[in-house]
C-alpha cells in the first residue's frame, strides 16, 4: 500500500493558500445573522404588542375633543369678525350722516348699541340702542378692531370698532355665542383669566383650575390637551378672528372620560417567545444539516488535499454533503491503494430542504401575526363616541350658522338700501361678496328672474322668478348642487348670494372622518371627498343615522366598519327642509389601541416575512446551488470523469471544497505528488490545462579572463 509522505501539517499548510473571505462570505454568516435579526424582531414584538394603554384617556378621545374646541375657536372666531365686515357694509350705504348711519344700523336686529365717536379724543358724535363700553377698545384703531366682553348678565358680546373717514370711529355690539347644539361634554368660552363667559354642557367644579390653565395657554396661542384625576380631559384652542388676530378668548372642552384598566403586558411577550422558539430551532437545523457538515467536510478535505491519505474521511448525513463526501473518499482510496469502496449515498435531508423547513416557520409565525392583526376585535368606547357626535354636531351647527348668517347678510343688505334705488345696491352687493368668503357670487334679478348686477363668478341658479320669500334653498335645474340664500325686495326684485360649496365643504371637514351634506330626499348636496352630486346614499348604515335625526337632533350608528353620526340642521327658513349633516368615520381610522395593536402586528408579520425571504434567499444563492453545483461535480468525478476541472468560483469554504476537489482529481490523474502545495489551476473554465515540466537553472559559464579584460 503506497502512503504519502507529506500531510504532516493536518491541511494547515494548503489552509493557508485558501483565498476565503470574511463577512458576508461564509457558510455560518447567513444563518447567524438571519437567527439575530429574528431575536431582534422578537424583541421588537415585544415592544410593539405589549405596550401599555390602559389607565390613560383613549387618543381618540382627545383628537376628537381637539378638533371639536379648534372648529369651534374657528366659528365663534369667524362670527366676530364678520362683525367688522358687516360694519364695512353699512357705511357702502349712502347716508346723510352719523344719525342716519345709527338709524339705518338699528334696523337690523344683530346690532345692540352703536356710537359713532371722535377718532382722536373719542369724543360722542352720535349714538343709539344699548350703552357701548368703548373703554374696551385700543387706544389708537386704524382699521378695524374687535374686544370681547361679558355683560352684567354674564352673556359674550363683542364690541367691534371700524374706521371712517373723516377720523371718526363707528363702534357697535352684538351678541356672541357657541353653537347651540347638545354637547355630551362641557364646552366653555373663558378669557384669558379664567372668567367663563359662556358655556355648553356639564363642567364639574373640581376641574376648574384645569380650564383656568388652558385658558392661560390658549390665549397665548397655544393648543393642547391637560389630564386631570380621574379620567378628565381638558382640551383648549384660542379664538382668533380673521384679519384682525387672537381676541383674548379660549374655547375650553371637558370630558370625563373611564380611562379602564391597563393593558396586560404579556401581550407581545408570546409572540416573542414563539418567534424565539422558531428562529432557534430554525438555527439549530440550519447549523446541524448545512453548515456543520461543510465545516467537518472542509477539514477532511484540506487532509486529504494536503497529503494525508490514511484517514478516512467522513460521511455526512446531508444529502449533497454526502456525494460530496464519497468523491474525497473515493479519490483518498485510490490515490492510497486501498480497495475501492462504492458506498451509495445514505438517505439524509437535503440542505434545500433545511433551509426551506426553516424559511416555512418563520413565514408561518408571520402567517400567525397576520391572523392576530385580522381577528383582533377592536372596541370603541362609549367616550371615543360621544367626542365623535358632539364634534359632528358641532360641525352641522357651525355649517347652518355659515347659511343662516349669508341670509341675514342679504336680510341686512335689503334693510340697510330700503329707499336706495338700484345703483346704489351695486356698490354694497360688491363690497359684501369682496368681505365674505362663503359666497361664490351675489346678484341682483327683477321680478322676471333678469340678472341686473353679478359680484363674483357667474350664477349657476337656474334663469327664473325669484321665490317670494326669503330663504335657503338648492336649485335642482343643474348639474352641480347650487345653494343659495335670497331675500325679495321692493318691485319684486331679489338679492340672491349662492354659495361657495368648496367653502361648505371646508366646513364639513371638521366633522371626523367622510362628511356629507344631504337634502331631504338623502341626495349627497356637498362632501369633503370625491363626490357626484345629487347622487343618494345607500349604504345602510348611513341611511339608517338619516332616518333617526329626521325629527332632529343627533344620532349614531356603530358597527364593526365604521362609526356614522348625523345631525340635523334644524329647520327654518335659514337651512333646506330635512338637510342632514352625516359622519362615517372607519373603526380602523380611530386612534385606539387596538387599532395601533393590529398596525404594529401587521408591521412585525411583514418584517417577518423580509428576514424569512432573506434567510432563504441568503442561504439558496450562497450555499445552496452552489453545493449542489459541487455535489454535482463530485458525481462526475466518481462515475469516472476525470478529465474536467474544476475550477474554484468562491472565496469561502465551498470554493475551498472546489479547490480541494481539483487536488485530488489532479492528484488522482499525475499522482500523489501533485498534492500538498501544489498551486492551484489558473485561467479560465475554456481553457485546457498543460502541465508544464520544472526547467531547471542552466549553470552559469564563467568567461576567459582575456574576454574580461
């Protein structure tokens, strides 16, 4: 038997001439980086689904209060401010003087009092109704300017100051107040000193030093939510008119809300153990069937490589590691002389089959995370509804308010330019479309329904006689929804002011969610999303909440999709017979926790099935075809093909195999010299390798010394 006399070096020696790389080269970097991604996943799950929210008010709850004292601050803010534009419109009016100015401003109802003064020394020029606090104003009003104040009665009033020429001051009150709606929680107008000037609903003593403090920060602009004990919530916006800046007011919301107990902690705690569970064994797997066997088998190879042919080298049970195995064998026992062994490979698993056994628990365990997100019940507390019906309640109040106030503009016009012939109207009609932004165009029509004067764009009112009396009402003639207010003159004669739907629907967007507006026979008039118009509801859930505020007031409908609130805009003359305001707010827009519960196990089951696509992908491109490829090789080399080389591709131990291999077939070919040290074939797959005989060095000749010289 013919034994090698090298591989005294154990492999050591050829180990060393091994190009192999480091990170991310190596046939054990996949699976221990893929094991700590998922550890840290698992981690991550622990956070996302075990957090805590119990023991705190719901989000929701304090979003919708939010929204509710912000559209609110917006409306009361708008009211006062249209008070200053409502001045400037007057004065648009011809007048003989102060006294006649006062007494065609009493005439219309929303003015108190009102006193025309000396701009410098303030001194009376003229005045009529109730006294005007004119103490309350700034000491120098170039324009316009606007204070708030609470009367001997406690009631808000706003005392608005416009400029005229001649340095006079005009200054008038009038009544301001929140939107008179049913609220569930308490709504409060304070000022900055905590002194409430009007309220709505219930507001317990004991959370009054709350509201003090909201009111100090609301008046300095600020927005925000303060917790108090038990469950109260206090949120706060300042009130600000446009054009003319903060008024020195806050709107103030209080809710009493049961904040329940705190969420178990253990929530994201068994996923975390499973995922744990999963990815170990997954590991194990992986390490036991891919990695440990090429580890094993590139010692034994790098033995045989080297020169040391007297022990045997070991099978695996790893089907491609096995083939791969038998071909070292084979080459070791007939480069040694020993008897030739045809040992078919055992049955084992293959190392695609471990890595897909693994890449399948860990996208079950993902499966599992997405089923949970799916089937997690989500419950909406009777708080998160209560803030949604007042905040739509106070969004239909706000929107009749904004149709109610364009009539008592044009009823204001009609009374200021009683006795004005036509021409004078035009001059007022353009300054009133140019100070309010809810009108797309205000006109003039005669008894025939003629347009004699357009400020604005150009009606879309269906050509006809005016209705007789005044109102509001849609004109179905066309294609779009056309809201309008009118108000009949002398002769026959209207003013009509069409709304700005786009501006409606700004107004409908403080509402939660998709908000409508729907006449009586549930035709959509304006939305806050894409819409047709005149097109009827018929989702149930929507008619369903219409049908229960047909007598008014305001309802809701919960199921498990989405929460509906409507609200009626009460009747009269200044809204649309029957119109509805409806809300549907989805259940999985709501800020709960268990909406942010089945959010986060969504975002863990996606994230865990990237690390499932990266530990195959990593395992099959890097270790997996490319063992296969060599085990295919190997089969070759023992069916008795040794006349292919091959050529080492890889800088990590599977090119370590592959070069190994080329030893041995070489050392099988040439003989046992060609092992050891030898170095390994050059070149490319295409071309043929020679074997180039060693040339010693020729002697060195030495020259006659006469050549020398």
């Amino acid at each position: 038997m013919t034994r090698s006399t090298r591989g005294k070096s154990g492999g050591r020696v050829l180990a060393s001439q091994m190009p192999e790389s480091g990170f991310p080269s190596g046939v054990g970097v996949a699976a221990t980086t893929t094991a700590l991604s998922l550890a840290v996943l698992a981690c991550l799950s622990v956070l996302l689904l075990g957090t805590p929210d119990g023991g705190t008010v719901p989000k929701a709850v304090t979003e919708s209060q939010r929204h509710l004292v912000e559209g609110v601050g917006q409306t009361l803010g708008a009211a006062i401010g249209h008070n200053a534009d409502d001045l400037r419109v007057a004065v648009t009016v011809p007048a003989v003087g102060p006294d006649d100015l006062l007494a065609r401003l009493a005439k219309v109802r929303k003015w108190r009092g009102a006193v025309v003064l000396d701009g410098k020394s303030r001194t009376l020029i003229a005045a009529m109704g109730e006294p005007v606090p004119i103490e309350v104003l700034p000491p120098s009003v170039s324009d316009a300017a606007v204070a708030p104040i609470s009367d001997a009665d406690g009631n808000l009033r706003a005392v608005t100051a416009i400029a005229l020429p001649g340095d006079r001051l005009l200054v008038a009150t009038s009544r301001a107040r929140l939107p008179r709606v049913d609220l569930r929680q308490g709504l409060v107008v304070v000022t900055k000193t905590g002194q409430v000037v009007e309220s709505r609903g219930p507001v317990p003593e004991q959370v009054m030093p709350l509201v003090a403090q909201a009111a100090a920060a609301a008046t300095e602009g600020g927005h925000g939510t303060l917790h108090g004990e038990s469950g109260a919530a206090v949120s706060y916006a300042p009130v600000a008119a446009p054009g003319l800046g903060p008024v020195g007011l806050a709107v103030v919301a209080v809710a009493q809300v049961s904040t329940g107990a705190a969420a178990a902690g253990a929530v994201g705690v068994l996923p975390a153990i499973t995922l744990a569970v999963v990815a170990l064994l997954g590991f194990l797997l992986i390490r036991r069937s891919l990695v440990t066997p090429i580890l094993r088998l590139r010692a034994d190879a790098l033995q045989v490589a080297d020169g040391d042919l007297a022990k045997p080298v070991r099978v695996p049970r790893t089907r491609e590691s096995q083939r791969i195995a038998l071909a070292f064998e084979h080459c070791r026992t007939t480069m040694s002389g020993e008897p030739a062994q045809r040992d078919r490979p055992r049955r084992g698993l293959s190392a695609r089959a471990a890595v897909i056994i693994a890449t399948v628990g860990v996208l079950g365990w993902s499966a599992g995370m997405a089923l949970l997100a799916t089937r997690h019940e989500v419950t909406v507390a009777e708080s998160v509804v209560t803030g949604l019906r007042d905040q739509t309640a106070s969004t239909g109040e706000t929107l009749r308010h904004s149709l109610g106030g364009g009539l008592a503009d044009l009823k204001a016009v009609a009374t200021l330019t009683q006795g004005v012939d036509t021409a004078a109207l035009r001059p007022v009609l353009d300054r009133l479309h140019a100070t309010q932004s809810r009108y797309r165009s205000v006109y003039l029509v005669d008894k025939d329904g003629r347009t004699q004067h357009v400020a604005g764009r150009e009606p879309l009112r269906a050509a006809g006689p005016p209705p007789p009396k005044a109102g509001v009402r849609q004109d179905g003639g066309s294609r779009v929804a056309v809201l309008y207010a009118h108000v009949p003159l002398s002769g026959g004669a209207a003013v009509i002011g069409e709304f700005d739907v786009d501006r409606l629907a700004e107004l409908l967007r403080r509402a939660p969610g998709k908000v409508r507006l729907l006449d009586a026979d549930l035709r959509t008039l304006a939305a806050t999303d894409g819409y047709v118009a005149f097109e009827k509801v018929s989702t149930d859930r929507l008619r369903q909440g219409v049908e229960a505020v047909r007598g008014g007031g305001t309802a809701h409908v919960l199921d498990g999709s989405a929460v509906v609130v409507a609200t009626a805009l009460r009747g009269g003359e200044a809204t649309g017979s029957g119109w509805s305001v409806v809300a549907e707010k989805p259940v999985g827009e709501l800020a709960l926790a268990d909406n942010t519960l089945r959010r986060n196990a969504f975002v863990v089951s996606l994230i865990g099935v990237l690390l499932a696509m990266l530990l195959f992908g990593w395992h099959h491109f890097v270790l997996v075809r490319p063992l296969r490829a060599l085990a295919q090789r190997a089969d070759r080399l023992v069916a008795g093909d040794l006349d292919t080389v091959l050529y080492p591709q890889r800088h990590d131990q599977i090119g370590t195999l592959v070069s190994c291999l080329e030893i041995c077939r070489q050392g099988v070919v040439d003989g046992i010299d060609r092992l050891g040290e030898v170095r390994r074939p050059r070149g490319t797959a295409m071309e043929a390798t020679v074997l180039i005989t060693r040339i010693d060095a020729p002697t060195p000749v030495r020259r006659p010394e006469a050549l020398r010289r």
